[in-house]
C-alpha cells in the first residue's frame, strides 16, 4: 500500500444511533471505498439492490464498500481487510455499547498500514443525564466521553429546547475542547466522517444540509481554494487559532519547500494535523471547513488563512 489506511472507531452506549450512522456510510456514493467491522449484520439495513454478495461473514457492495463481522479477533479482522485486492481507503469499526473505543482506535499503533483516525462517540439527548447518574452505566458512558475526538449528540428532534441546551451544557462541562454535533437520526455531513477525498471529485462548496431539526440550520460549509504552496508554520497557527464555530477542516494543500505534491490537513476538536499525503492524488487543492452557522464567512476565512502572524 502506497500510504496508511485511517482506522476510525464509532462509539457510544447501547440505542444511541452507532448503526443508522453506519447504515449511511454504506449506503453512500462518494465513491470512497469503506469496510465497515460490526459484530451483528442482523442490525445492518442496507438497501438490498446495493449488495453484491454476502456469504454470511461479509457483505459487498456495488459502491465498492464492504461490511464483514468482526468475531473475536480485532487484528486479525483487519489484517484481512488490508490483504483484500481491493483494500479499503477507510476502515471503521462499530465499537460495541459498553466498550471503550480508545481501546480499539489504539490497534492501529499495531500495523504500519494503519493510522489512527477519529473516535466518533454518539450519545442520547434523551437519556444521556440520566445515564450519566446512573452508578451501574456512570462509568461506562463517561470514559465513552472521554475517548472521543468527535461528539454527536443524537435524537435531538425527541427532546424540547430546554432539555436540549441543558444536556449540550453537560456535555460541554465534560469536553469542552472538542466537536460537539447535534443531530437527528444521527444525519452528519459526510466530511465529518471520512479522512478520504472523494474519488475523482473537486473541492466543492457544500450546499445540503442535514435535515434542520426544531432550532434551525446545523452547519455551515465552505471551501477555500489554495492556489500555490503554503507555508506550514503558518498554516498550523492558523488551524491552531480557529474560533470554536469551527468544529472541523479537511483538505489537501502542497506545502512550500517539499517535494511531496500535497499534504493532507485535519483538524478536530485540538487536534492538528499536516502530514504529507501518499494516496490516490485529490483533483486539487483546498480547504473545507464545516462549522455553526455563526462560523466566519468565506471573506474572513480566507483572511484567517492568509495571515501570517
């Protein structure tokens, strides 16, 4: 393989939205190429036309995505994806409800075709207090928490505003240093999820939404063009500095002094990063930013990023 696959881990306790937000994935026509480890294909709902073959320890899909059954056997499971004809360009694995997914994201150290992506932790609007209350789950849903790189708050559509603005209150005592999403029916924009350009698509702006809930529109997405290279010291200030209506930034910029034709840029929550891309060459470069609707607008953003202070 020409460069590491990212290794992403969706968590969150039993009935938060883990396997809609997989079902999603799969369904997708990025045509980015995902496998996706479960431990039960029965809550997988795809779309029956969308499969290819399934021999009852995998299923393939027409958009190139594979869905397999993790077993007992996490590196083992991998190990198998990575020796595909095919391997995948993202592989996520649905951590199980009482599970701590920092645990599973830390597999990736074990093979240098792996790197290590975000944990994704989805948590109940409805239920989320209270089991946080809870002695018996206290501990459980709180180390959850504390794994995350990305926090979906699910189901909001179910509570009213109040109980909504008092649980993000809650979650944000908890993690204030990282994204905290909310949503219905676990609906996110797909560049939240995949550390993976599309396949042969430009860097567009991004004009749907998920479906805006009772309080309003949820995001807001732009795109910046790059048009030459970079400096990194102050692309890293930039990213380092980004106000919190930033919740994340994804892209490929080349980089001056490098001989590297692009290097890939994420950030979530504090975590920065600008690491020198192998993969397969995106159509051009750029920046795409998704945050609140009160983020800056595209004007401000391009000063933020041209400024060299």
């Amino acid at each position: 393989m020409d460069a590491p696959v990212p290794l992403s881990v969706i968590g969150g306790f039993l009935g938060t939205g883990k396997t809609t937000l997989l079902n999603q994935l799969l369904n997708n026509r990025s045509g980015v190429r995902f496998a996706v480890l479960v431990n039960d294909f029965g809550d997988i709902v795809v779309d029956g036309d969308l499969i290819t073959e399934h021999n009852g320890q995998s299923m393939t899909f027409a958009n190139g995505c594979v869905c397999c059954s993790l077993g007992n056997d996490l590196l083992a499971a991998l190990t198998q994806l990575l020796q595909r004809d095919d391997p995948p360009e993202q592989i996520i694995v649905e951590a199980s409800g009482v599970a701590d997914p920092r645990n599973i994201a830390d597999f990736a150290a074990l093979n240098a075709e792996l790197y290590r992506d975000l944990v994704i932790v989805l948590v109940d609007a409805q239920t989320l207090r209270q089991r946080a209350l809870d002695e018996r789950l206290s501990d459980t849903v709180r180390r959850q928490i504390a794994a995350a790189d990305l926090i979906i708050m699910n189901k909001c559509d179910l509570v009213d505003d109040a109980e909504r603005r008092a649980t993000r209150l809650w979650l944000e005592a908890q993690r204030d240093d990282i994204p905290i999403i909310e949503t219905e029916h676990a609906r996110v924009p797909f560049d939240f999820l995949s550390a993976v350009p599309p396949s042969d698509a430009p860097v567009e702006e991004t004009t749907q939404h998920p479906h805006a809930i009772n309080h309003g529109e949820l995001f807001r997405s732009e795109t910046l063009d790059v048009a030459g290279p970079v400096d990194i010291a102050a692309l890293r200030r930039s990213l380092e500095a980004l106000p919190r209506s930033i919740l994340r930034v994804k892209g490929f910029v080349p980089i001056q002094g490098r001989d590297e034709p692009f290097f890939l840029v994420q950030v979530s929550g504090n975590e920065v990063e600008i690491s020198p891309w192998q993969g397969r060459a995106p159509a051009r470069a750029g920046l795409i930013v998704i945050g609140t609707p009160d983020m800056p607008d595209k004007q401000q953003l391009a000063e933020i990023f041209s400024a060299e202070g």
